[in-house]
C-alpha cells in the first residue's frame, strides 16, 4: 500500500569500534550494498570535519590548537548536534543513516582522560537514538599488525585501550559486538545482515533520544 510506503522512516545504523578495526572500510561498503538492494543509505561520519565546528576539531586533532578537555568535548558534541536536523530530514525521508562514530566515542575519548563519564554523556542526552549500534572489537596487538598510529591526538595504545574500557561501560544489552579479525569481505557479509534486518525493523517505530538525566 503506497501510505505505508510513503511513511517508512530509514533506520539509524552507527557503527563503533576501536580505531583500526575497520569501522570506515565497513561503513563505505555498507552503505553501497544497501544501495544495490533497493535501499535509500547515506554515510555520515564524526567528527564531520567540513562544518566550522569540524575544522577547529581537526586542528585540534592534528596538535595544531590547544583546548581545555571538556570545551574539546562540547565541541565534537556541538558537531553531532549541528547535523541532527539533516539527519532527521533523511531519516524521515526513507533514508537509512550508516554513521562512523558517534556519541559512545564522544563519551569514551573525553573519559578516557579521566573527566567524569556521566558529566561526558550529558551534552549528548537527546541525540536521535540508534536502531543497531554495531561494535568492532579487535585485539590490540591485532590492530597494530594493521597499521602504525599516525602523528594525531589521542593514536597512542595506552589512551586506547582506556577507551576500548570506557566502551565496555557505556555498551548496552542490544549492541551487536562483531569480531573485526575477519576478511573485509567476511565482516562485510555479517554486517550487511544485521544492517538489512534493522532496516526493515525499524521503518514503523518512533525514533527515541539516547540517554536521559539521571
Ligand atoms: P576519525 O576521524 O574517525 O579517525 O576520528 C578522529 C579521532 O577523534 C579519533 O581518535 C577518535 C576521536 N573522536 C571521535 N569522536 C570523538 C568525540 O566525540 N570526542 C573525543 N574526545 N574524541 C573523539
């Protein structure tokens, strides 16, 4: 019946993970096998480093400013929320969303410099709820077979595995906690399951907000 079809929402699909687990390699793929199967998808990443907000965190990233810990944090959430307009646009408009970061490694980063993590979470209370968060786990010594860490902010291994912790704090009961240590295709296919059954899940439920005040 075209009224239903009309009103099928896209889903919210946010991939997480430990830096070289493949998070951005997957989103890519995603969003184009989606695309073969009939589905409207878009990427998004964070930090979008295209908006204003996104090229002071870039300079930040890249040792270029200094800021005080938490001004860094309300900025990378500044730039999540400048985007939720676009997203619920899309999201009504039928199209899914495959996000590469979101407030989990705003919150898990900021942590992981030793500022509270209830205090981390409150600037991201709201933000449209995920449907499927997918989260990519891959042992360290793994991820340094990958790649060296290049000269960014924060691609130390001691500050990583801080954050890989602070995922585990902030995971909840419906993630699905895939295992990066497979072939890009073999992860792809998983992944692409999971997403496709979200999709279809998702399209007649409301979308929540994440999180609330405690
Ligand atoms: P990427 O562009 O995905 O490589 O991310 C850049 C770096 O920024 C990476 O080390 C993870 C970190 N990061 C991503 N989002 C946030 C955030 O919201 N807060 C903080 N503090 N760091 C973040």
């Amino acid at each position: 019946r075209s009224y239903s079809m009309a009103s099928a929402r896209g889903a919210l699909i946010v991939l997480e993970g430990v830096d070289h687990s493949g998070k951005t390699t997957q989103c890519m793929k995603l969003v184009e096998a989606l695309k073969k199967h009939g589905k409207k998808a878009e990427l998004i990443r964070f930090p979008d480093r295209t908006t204003a907000i996104g090229s002071v965190i870039n300079d930040y990233l890249g040792n270029k400013c200094e800021l005080h810990d938490f001004a860094i944090h309300l900025l990378f959430s500044a730039n999540r929320w400048e985007a939720v307009p676009r997203m619920e646009k899309l999201l009504s408009e039928g199209t899914s969303l495959i996000v590469d970061r979101y407030a989990y490694s705003g919150v898990a980063f900021t942590a992981a410099k030793g500022l509270d993590m209830k205090r981390c979470q409150h600037s991201d209370i709201g933000l449209p709820r995920p449907d499927l968060v997918i989260y990519l786990t891959l042992p360290p010594e793994e991820a340094a077979k990958r790649s060296e860490y290049g000269g960014e902010r924060y691609e130390q291994t001691d500050f990583q595995e801080k954050v890989a912790e602070n995922f585990k704090v902030l995971q909840e009961k419906d993630w699905k906690i895939v295992n990066a240590n497979q072939t890009i295709e073999e992860l792809h296919t998983h992944i692409l399951e999971l997403a496709m059954e979200a999709v279809t899940k998702s399209s007649c439920q409301p979308i929540l907000p994440l999180w609330k005040h405690t």
